[in-house]
C-alpha cells in the first residue's frame, strides 16, 4: 500500500515532532490528527518531555555554544543558596519569539513561554513594548551556567565565559543578544559588539584576528559600555560568512535576514 506521506513529510516530522503538535503538523499537510500521530509512533518517535537539565554541564554542540553566548550577552540568572532561589531568564522582544521556542525545545519543551505587555519610562518618555520570556528554575543549570564563567549581576563582574571549539556559534548567540549588523544611508554595513567587560571583547577581537586576520576597534563609551566594531566592507563580508557558516544553525532571524538581504543568499 502506497504511504499518503511523502519523504519530506517524513523528514519533516522527524525534525519537528518534539517542538510541534500534531495538530500543527497535520495543518501543514492538510491531514488529520490522527493520521501525523500515528506516523510518528509508528516511526517510533516519542513526544514524552523530559526537561535536560544537564544542558549547559559541557559544551559539546553549535547550539549550545550559541546560547552560553546569548545567555552572556542578554541573559540572567539568581543563585540564592539561603532561599533556594535558581533561576534562568531570556526576556525578548515578542517577534523574537521563536528564539526562546527554539531554546525551550533545546531544554526538553517543559517550559512556557510567555508574553508580556510592559509600560516603561526612560528619561521621562513613557513608552510600551511587547516581549516574550523564558524562565528556568534550576540549580543544575545556574551551577552549570556558573562553571563557564556567567555570574548573578554579571555585569559587574571581570570573568567571562570562553569557547574555542565552537567559536563562531559562541559568537552569533553573543552577536543575537547584544550586537548589531547596521546598514546606514550610504549602503555601508558594519558590525557592533557590545558588553561592559572590555577584557570580553578583547577576548572576541583576539579570536578574530587569529583566525580571519581581520582587526576592529574597540571604543570606550562609557565606564559600563564599550563596542568592539568592524566597518571595513571586505572584513565585515569575512567575519559575517564566519559567523553564518551554516544558515541551519540557530540563529535570531531578523539579524540574519539584513546579512542574507545585504550579500544575497549565502552558497
């Protein structure tokens, strides 16, 4: 008997069962629930969630290099042993969602993410946004996250986490969370990294040099802010060809899309 499903579907599925509902799935193929289920159980796919807490205990992955960089960049975490207070938190703009879904799959999908409505003030401007956050209580994360050199009030503090294996990984979750890719009115395109640790980023600026033989400059703008930034249009081609050597890889889209838009669709 011929499959109603065709070898993408398949390939589909095995990649998006754990992270999709059926329901999802089967409005995708314009079947029925019950047909996606029982495909993927006869696959032998299981949907039970099991939340990985040992996520962060080594860096063994692209993914997981990527997100100990975005955790650095814009992440935080509590460790409070007296209260037994552990927490994990991403807080995104909302058209950021699926970064945090992609996460959230990453952990065993056991978490929510939820979205916020928030009214802020900045320098007497009232003001409102639409976010979405993550939040994960766990000791074994934090103590992990810790290990690698991320800290509560991080960004105070001199150590910073390190990844050589999966350095270009490492540095697009860091880029995702807090760096920009600008392209001004002149059509010239630029590369920002931002932190208040300058050893960091002349952590990142050494790296580069080493393996592209591209150099930027790190400027001081104030005594908790500096930017290492590459403007130089031959260098910011090879760093950002670097950094998206697999446009499979996590990534945050939008950042993504003003490289692809700018160069044309990466070979």
């Amino acid at each position: 008997m011929k499959s109603i499903f065709t070898e993408e579907q398949i390939d589909f599925m095995k990649e998006n069962y754990s992270k999709m509902s059926y329901k999802e799935i089967a409005n995708i193929f314009n079947l029925t629930e019950r047909q996606v289920r029982g495909k993927i159980n006869n696959m032998g796919l299981s949907k039970t969630r099991k939340f990985n807490k040992d996520y962060f205990k080594e860096i063994n992955s692209p993914n997981q290099a990527y997100w100990l960089g975005f955790i650095y960049a814009d992440g935080y975490i509590l460790h409070r042993p007296s209260t037994r207070n552990y927490e994990l938190g991403i807080e995104l703009k909302s058209t950021d969602s699926n970064a945090l879904n992609c996460f959230n799959s990453e952990l065993g999908n056991v978490h929510n993410v939820d979205f916020k409505h928030n009214h802020k003030n900045f320098n007497g401007y009232d003001y409102e946004t639409d976010s979405c956050v993550i939040r994960v209580y766990s000791k074994e994360i934090v103590e992990d996250l810790m290990s690698h050199n991320i800290f509560q009030n991080k960004t105070n503090r001199i150590e910073f986490p390190e990844c050589k294996k999966y350095f270009w990984d490492f540095i697009r979750g860091f880029l995702d969370g807090d760096g920009c890719i600008y392209v001004n009115p002149k059509n010239n395109i630029s590369v920002k990294f931002v932190n208040s640790n300058e050893m960091f980023l002349k952590y990142i600026q050494s790296n580069i040099l080493d393996r592209l033989n591209i150099k930027g400059s790190i400027y001081k703008e104030n005594d908790k802010k500096y930017q290492l930034v590459y403007f130089v249009k031959a260098h910011v081609k090879l760093l950002l060809d670097s950094i998206y050597y697999d446009n499979r890889n996590q990534m945050l889209l939008r950042k993504y899309e003003i490289y692809k838009s700018y160069y044309g669709s990466p070979a």
